[in-house]
C-alpha cells in the first residue's frame, strides 16, 4: 500500500486511457450527427417511391409494369445508399467500441490506484464518478447505434420486396406495394436519423465529464510522478534565482564578447 512506484503507474495507466478514449469519443459524436444530416437530404429519394405510386394513378394507359420497373430502379438506389450507411454505422460502433475499451481498462487502473491509495480521496472519488458517467453515456450510444441498425434492416427489407415484386402484378397490388415501401423506408430513415443524432446527444452530453476526467487524470499522474522524483533540497533554488544567475552571467559575458571583436 501507498508504493510511489504503483501509484505513479496507476495514475498514469488513467491518463493514459482516457487520453486514448477521448478522441474516439469526440470523432463519432461529430460524425453520428452528420451522418444523421446526411440520411435527411437524401430523403428525395425516398420521395421519389410516392411518385411512381402517383404515376400509376395518373396514367391509365402506362403499363403498370414500366412503371414497376422504374421503381425498383429507384428502390435498388435507396437500397444502396442504405447499405453505404450501415457501414458508416458500423465505423461509429468500431470506435465507439475502443472507447468503451479504454474507458474500462480506466476504471480497473482507476480501482487499482484507490486500492494502493488505502481508499478513495476526493480526487479519485470525482474521477472515478466521471469514468462511470462516460462509460454509461458510451453504452447507452451503443444502444443508438444498434437501434440504427434495425432502422436500417427494416427499410432495407421492405425495399428488397418491392425489388424482388413480380412484375405481372395488377395495377391496384403494384401501386400498394410501392406505397407499402415509401411508407416503410420513410419511416426508418426518420427512426434512422434520430438514433443517430441520440448517439451525439449522448455523447455530447457528458463532454464536461470529459474534460474534467482528461484534467483530473493527467494532474494525479503529474502529482504521482513528482512524488516519486523529488527534486533535492541541493538543487533546489528561490523563486526569480534562475532569472537572476542567467542576467549575471550575461553580464559577465559582455565584456567577452566585446573584447572578441
């Protein structure tokens, strides 16, 4: 117990892992919320579903078939910039998931160090609060992300039926079934937005938390190291002592140097 060495070593594995955590945090509440601006404008396509339903209203002597045919053009598109998001979905869970990581290798150098410490101080009673905090709001986005993900399975289902739709079908099935999937992938990439910008308001949320714990950690790994490498009473020296030895010693060299030229 209260071994400088472990106790430098433990402060110092808590600095470290919230450093490491910190960036990835700060990346995919950033990039969540623009992912989430970015499934909004690309909601036209969507729309464009809503029209060939109309169109097959409009035009009794279109065949139901051609227009068929263009909407599931228009479904294999959305299809697409769907399965493009769901591996952006997966990048943010990749760096969600190393934060989470280094948040809880944090936590267990966190403990050890209160361990070697014989009990918590302040410090790392508000330390440890904020690791907690982080670590919770990191799960919870993780929980965002994976509801993301149903978003996206479930708009993806519904336009992969329209796609796969016989193109014999009637007038009357055909129009329900392109409507069937406007509703269904509007409704999920609506879901999909707002799970995303739920990750950053997570994440967003407990940035004071962060900052503090990144503070907190690295001013206990100073204190630790300083603690551990004193500086000897021989070496050391007044306030404004170094300031003056340095002018001195300029003076001194004045001479010198003009004797030089």
């Amino acid at each position: 117990m209260n071994d400088p060495v472990e106790i430098a070593r433990h402060t110092e594995d808590v600095a470290s892992a919230v450093g490491a955590a910190r960036p990835l945090i700060e990346t995919v509440a950033g990039d969540a919320v623009a992912l989430a601006e970015q499934v909004e404008r690309n909601s036209d396509d969507i729309g464009m579903l809503r029209q060939q339903a109309e169109r097959l209203r409009t035009y009794d002597d279109v065949e139901p078939a051609r227009i068929l045919q263009s909407a599931m053009v228009d479904a294999d598109t959305i299809d697409a910039r769907l399965r493009r998001t769901g591996g952006q979905v997966d990048e943010l869970r990749g760096d969600l998931d190393r934060a989470g990581r280094h948040l809880a290798e944090g936590s267990k150098a966190h403990a050890k160090l209160v361990d070697e410490l014989g009990g918590p101080t302040p410090q790392t009673e508000q330390l440890g609060r904020r690791l907690q905090d982080l670590s919770g709001a990191v799960k919870a986005a993780h929980q965002s992300l994976d509801a993301a993900d149903q978003c996206i399975r479930g708009a993806r289902g519904s336009l992969n039926a329209l796609i796969m739709t016989d193109l014999q079908a009637d007038r009357a099935g055909t129009e329900a079934k392109i409507e069937s999937a406007h509703t269904a992938t509007r409704a999920g990439a609506a879901s999909l937005g707002s799970e995303l910008k739920n990750v950053t308001q997570r994440l967003e949320g407990v940035r004071p938390q962060l900052q503090g714990a990144t503070a907190e950690s690295q001013a206990l790994a100073q204190a630790a190291h300083a603690a551990l490498n004193p500086t000897p009473k021989s070496q050391q020296v007044a306030p404004g002592s170094a300031s003056q030895s340095h002018a001195q010693s300029h003076r001194q060299d004045a001479p010198t140097r003009e004797r030089d030229r």
